[in-house]
C-alpha cells in the first residue's frame, strides 16, 4: 500500500472503494486494519481513505518530538489530503481519531464536508471520565509483556458483554491486529499527554461542520454520556447510540453503524 510523504512524515494509507473522499482516523492504538467489516460496507459508496496515525503501525516520523495532540495528528491528515489532491472530503474519527477529527473540522473548515465523531470526548474538565480502573487495566493489558489475563481484562473493557461472550471472533480480530502492530509504554504515555491536553468543549460551539456523534450503549473506556454532551455542544449535530455495543461498536455492529453513517454522509 502507498505511503505518503509530508514533510518528515511517511504517511501509511489504505484507500478502498469511488465517490466522495471519506478520511478515517483511528483510536489511540489502531492501524488501518481497526476497520473491519465496516470499511467495506462504507467503501461501497465512498472513496475511503484510511492512515495510520504517526507513532503507529507503518508510518514513520523523522526526528520525532513525541507530540502526540489531536491538533498535530489532525495536521497529518490534511498534509494526506493535500497530497492525494482530495479537495473538501468527510471525516470520520473513531475514539482518540474522533479527537482528531474535531480538530480537523476546526482548523480547517473548508476543507471539510461533514465530520462524525465516534466514540469519543471532547476533553477537558466537562468531559466524563471511565470509572476508576477501567483505563488502567486497558493500558497495562495494551503493552508488549502483558499476561493473557490482563490482555482479556483489557479487551473486555472495549466490548459489549454479550460480544465477548457469544462472538469471540470479533474480539480475536481486534486482539491479533494489536499484537501485530503494539504501542510502547513510552508512546502509550505520550498520547495520554496529547489527549490530557486536549480541550474542544468551548471551541465546538462555533462549529460550522455538519457533525454525527455517534456512540455505543454500553461503552465503559469512553461512556456514552460524553456522546450526548458533545453532540449538545455542537449546533445542529445529530446523535445516535448503537445498541448492544461498547466502545469499539462499529466492529460489534458494524451494519447498523454503516446505516447511520451512510444515512448522514448522504446528506452532506
């Protein structure tokens, strides 16, 4: 697959499907492969155009300083759209990437057709925090070294109950594309600094970006309460919870996610 050069960054994308440029951006440690069934149902309507976030998977960083802020990695993605000549294009971003595709929508308003946020929050003082130990035990299971019970313990606080225990093939999925592609305790801990960091809850008042917030009902990382909150912030923005889905709902229910998805894209 083709790797963009921006500058000292070598950007790794997959592209799939025709249309309308459709730009998604990954969670804190995904990869292009985080996508799943939904690519290809989304690919059927739209030119999909997928990166892995620096200081992930494949793509590389000259001389790199460490900064992982949502408004840094949301200059990647125009620098990747710049060079594929995508003009105004949709964008979508999935847990830490829906922090990017806030800042997407932001900085570069023109530049963007709509955004759906998924999965996510948008940070500062207002946002609501995971119960306590909930993120710590995705952290300690998400690192090279962790034992199979504190990799289970980690994956379970990414899905639905009822996902981790009658369609464990999801789950495996998800598990087999982490181990491929792992994060260091060091990364873990700088884009836990970009996401302290981050603050959209004042600035999305202005929003001018058609936005979809949507979420899972049962999301324990980044509870759902923070979907209603966003999508209150945001004038005009529309709001859907998926159903018997935790926080990677789009993998747990990847054809009712496309279908709202889909619904609102055709919109804009």
């Amino acid at each position: 697959m083709p790797t963009l050069s921006a500058g000292k960054i070598g950007i790794y994308y997959e592209e799939e499907g025709r249309g309308v440029p459709l730009v998604m951006i990954g969670g804190l440690t995904a990869t292009v492969e985080v996508w799943g069934r939904l690519r290809g149902l989304l690919a059927a309507r739209y030119r999909l155009v997928m990166p892995d976030n620096r200081g992930s998977g494949r793509t590389k960083v000259e001389n790199d300083d460490g900064d992982r802020h949502p408004a840094w990695l949301a200059q990647d993605v125009l620098a990747l759209a710049d060079g594929l000549r995508l003009g105004r294009f949709h964008v979508l971003g999935g847990s830490f990437g829906g922090m990017v595709a806030q800042e997407v929508a932001l900085l570069y308003p023109g530049r963007v057709r709509s955004v759906v946020i998924a999965c996510s929050h948008f940070g500062g003082k207002e946002k609501v925090e995971a119960a306590p130990g909930v993120r710590e035990t995705r952290v300690r299971g998400g690192v090279p070294g962790a034992t199979e019970a504190e990799r289970r313990a980690a994956l379970e606080t990414i899905f639905h109950p009822d996902t981790v225990r009658s369609r464990p093939e999801v789950v495996r999925h998800y598990d087999e594309n982490k181990r491929l592609f792992p994060h260091s305790k060091e990364e873990l801990a700088r884009r836990g600094e970009g996401v302290a960091r981050f603050d959209a809850s004042g600035r999305l008042l202005g929003l001018k970006v058609p936005a979809l917030v949507i979420h899972g009902s049962h999301d324990q990382l980044v509870p759902t309460a923070n979907a209603r909150l966003i999508a209150g912030r945001i004038p005009g923005a529309e709001l859907v919870i998926v159903e018997g889905a935790g926080h990677h709902f789009y993998s747990e229910q990847p054809e009712a996610s496309a279908r709202a998805i889909l619904a609102f894209l055709e919109k804009h």
